[in-house]
C-alpha cells in the first residue's frame, strides 16, 4: 500500500539573500528577493502541499539566525498554518544558525514540531517512518552528540518501519564547533538511514545504493557561486516494501560552472575570418545558450528563473595577447541571453588561454626567444626552479623595454606585468611568459 510522501529539506537560511548575483539579472526585473532562499520556501511549500504529503522535515538552520527570526516569521508563520491545515505536519531538528530562533518559533507556531529539544535524543513516529533526532542545545557543540545517544529512548515495538535519522552536524571531522561526528558511529547505531544538515553541498542522494544511505541534504536554495549544482529538497516516497529517494530542484537560481574551449573553435567563430583572434564574445555568448537550453529541454528545474555561471576559457590561440585583450574588455556582468524566459548571466570570468606555438621548437636555439621558450616550458612541466627562473627573466626582458611594448602594459602606463585578482604565482608567471613570447614572436615576423 502507498504512503503518504514525506519532503526532508537541510539548511534553509530564512532572513538571508544570494549572494554574488550579477547586475545583468536586474534588466529581466529579477531582483535578490526573487532569487532568495524565501522565494525557494515557497516553492517548497506548494510542492509539498501538491504531493499530499504527510509530513515535511527540516535538517536545521532553516531560520538564518536569531537577529533573522523576525524577518522570517511572516513566510514561516504562513507556511506552517497552511500546511498543518492541509494535514502535513512539520518537524526539525535545530542546527548551529537557529539554536535560539527556532525552539523559540516552535513555541510561538501551533503545529512546528522540534525534534530533540535542549539536546536530547528523540523519537517521532510518522505514519510511514520513525524519526530521531538531536537539536543543538547552544551554538557551540565540540562533542560527538551520538556520547549522549540513549537506545532507550527507541521505540522497541516499531513494527517493520524503517527508523531515519535527522542531525545536524559536521560529518568525520576530528574537531569542530558544530556537532563533529563520525561516520562509523553514525553506521553503528539501528538506524536505516542519516538525513543530515549543515554542509550546503548535497550528498544524501547519491548514498541511497547502500544499506545505509548517509550524507547531507544540502542546503534549499544557493546561498553564492560557490554553491554550484541544483538545489532543492530531498522527496520519499514508500509503497510499503521499499523506500524511493529523489532529489527536486526548487530554488529559482543555480550557479554553474561553464568551459568555454578554445581548441573547438568553428570557422564562423573567427573575428574577421582571421584565424588567430577567436571571437570571444561570441563564443561565451553561445555556450551560455547552449547550457540554458539544454536544462530547459531536460525539464529538470521547472522552478528555474536564473542560470548564474562561473566561466572559464581555456585553450589555445594564435594571438594570445589579442584573445587576453578581448578577455579583459568584456563587460562581463553586464552579459546576458533569455532562453524561454529564463536567463543566463556570468558572475566569474577566468581564462588560462595558451599560445598555440610549438614551445619545443621554439626551445631550440640560442637567441632570447629560445632562451624564453625553455623556461616557459620548463614551469608548464613543474619544474620548481623555473618560477624563479623565469621571473629573473622577465625582469632582464622589463630592463630591455620589451614589456613596454606590450597591450596591457601600453594601455596600463606601467612597466610591469598585469595582475589578475586571486592568480596564483606560478599561474601569473605563465601568463607573462606567454604574453612575452607572442609579443617577441610578433617583433620577429614584423621584422622579417
């Protein structure tokens, strides 16, 4: 016989807005409310109200933190009146974020059940499963919470319902703030499953092939770019003899990471039919589309309104420094494309762009550009002396007024190399190596 599904849902953070969001979004009328996790929480509630579920479950930190519980209280509020109405309860365990905020709203709110209050075990029965948990008592838990874990405080007479677990807490970390636990002693309980809050990256659904599914249920909604992937909550569905996980995307953005790859380029990508200069505005602008309409077409994010990327062009070029050039004009927050009312918009823009000479050949020789060849091709291979190599190089090349002469450096009025925000040393000591060489490479062919 079907049960009832029930939604488990990890970290919600009501009160807080995404972060990293381009100002592109704000010429489709998309502000950071409409991509917040407030918005994702109501999307979580007319689909949990549409499955006829009979209960929603919630990891912790779904309210950001006690100076947030005012500004949450109104969608809470609703949400949990509407829901209990329409005969869903509502549980969850506290975490870290909303140790004050929450048991506080599950006295003020009929019908929001905290599991494991002042931080002691407990058991809930549901009509499809049994849950225990464990709320955080204060904000700073450094000890295992299973040291407290009570075998009595379990229901001997469960029947064959499968008992799932629901904490909040720092999986396999040795120490921490945040309820470090181990997943040995996790395994080690009679428990059939670990729903777990706290780490925003979901892995609850990939575990679910084992005899013990374990992992996090991820945060509802992308809190900034670091938080690649879909977001959303974890749905059960149970038929009596076997348990079915499937994760739902909910959240109205996601952020992606997106290549963009020179080395594919087609004949009508180039600028002016010139083989050496990519265009690359074009070629981001398309790969953008692309991913867009391929998520559209999978219909696995109904709720999507905002595609965020993160883009990276890697390859290699004729002309490195002309490609660099047109890297750096890009108005990169200010790109967008619309696919079926949906838009792609760029937060990051990287680049490890390569000039496509032959370093070997290049390497063979004794003039400068040999010389240059070879160190470059030395700190592309790892060598470790080559940094300090090929930096003691460049400043010989600087003295001779080479650098001068280049774009960046032209355009900057200094004498010295670009700097790019975050870039590695070995990373920015590549990066000069191969601007130096397409710059010398171009004085050669001028000159013969």
């Amino acid at each position: 016989m079907r049960k009832r599904p029930l939604w488990f849902v990890g970290d919600v953070h009501l009160g807080r807005t995404t972060a990293s969001l381009p100002r592109a979004l704000a010429d489709h009328d998309l502000d950071v409310m409409d991509l917040s996790p407030i918005a994702a929480w109501k999307t979580l509630v007319e689909a949990v109200l549409a499955s006829d579920a009979e209960a929603v479950v919630f990891a912790g930190d779904v309210v950001d933190s006690d100076n947030a519980r005012f500004e949450a209280y109104g969608p809470l509020s609703s949400a949990v009146q509407r829901l209990t109405k329409a005969g869903v309860r509502v549980l969850a365990v506290a975490g870290n974020h909303d140790v004050e905020a929450l048991p506080r709203l599950a006295r003020e709110l009929d019908g929001f059940e905290l599991i494991g209050a002042d931080g002691v075990w407990e058991e809930r029965q549901l009509d499809a499963v049994t849950l225990v948990g464990w709320s955080f008592p204060r904000a700073r838990v450094r000890a295992n919470p299973l040291d407290e874990f009570d075998p009595s405080v379990l229901d001997s007479d469960r029947a064959s319902k499968p008992r799932l677990g629901l904490l909040h807490c720092d999986l396999d970390a040795t120490v921490s703030d945040h309820a470090p636990v181990s997943r040995a002693s996790l395994l080690a309980q009679p428990v059939d499953a670990w729903l777990l809050g706290h780490v925003h990256a979901p892995s609850f659904l990939a575990s679910t092939s084992r005899s013990v599914p374990l992992g996090y249920l991820g945060s509802l909604s992308p809190l900034h770019r670091g938080e690649v992937g879909p977001r959303g909550a974890i749905r059960l569905d149970h038929d009596g003899s076997r348990l079915a996980w499937s994760h739902v995307e909910l959240a109205p953005v996601r952020f992606e990471s997106l290549a963009v790859d020179l080395d594919s380029v087609r004949d009508s990508d180039l600028a002016g039919g010139d083989a050496r200069a990519p265009d690359i505005a074009s070629l981001i602008t398309r790969a953008m589309r692309e991913r867009l309409a391929a998520i559209t077409a999978s219909r696995e994010a109904p709720e999507l309104r905002a595609l965020v990327l993160r883009v990276s062009v890697h390859g290699s070029c004729e002309d490195f420094s002309a490609v660099h050039a047109a890297l750096d004009a890009l108005d990169v927050e200010g790109a967008s494309i619309v696919h079926e009312n949906r838009v792609a918009c760029i937060c990051e823009l990287t680049h490890t762009v390569r000039a496509a000479y032959d370093l070997d050949a290049l390497a063979c020789g004794t003039d400068a550009i040999a010389m240059l060849a070879r160190e470059v091709r030395a700190l592309e291979s790892g060598v470790t002396d080559a940094a300090v190599e090929l930096a003691e190089y460049s400043d010989r090349l600087r003295l001779d007024s080479r650098f001068r002469l280049l774009p960046q450096a032209a355009a900057t009025g200094s004498d010295s190399p670009t700097t790019v925000a975050g870039e590695s040393q070995r990373r920015r000591l590549l990066r000069v190596g191969h601007e130096l060489l397409s710059h010398m490479l171009r004085e050669r062919r001028g000159a013969t």
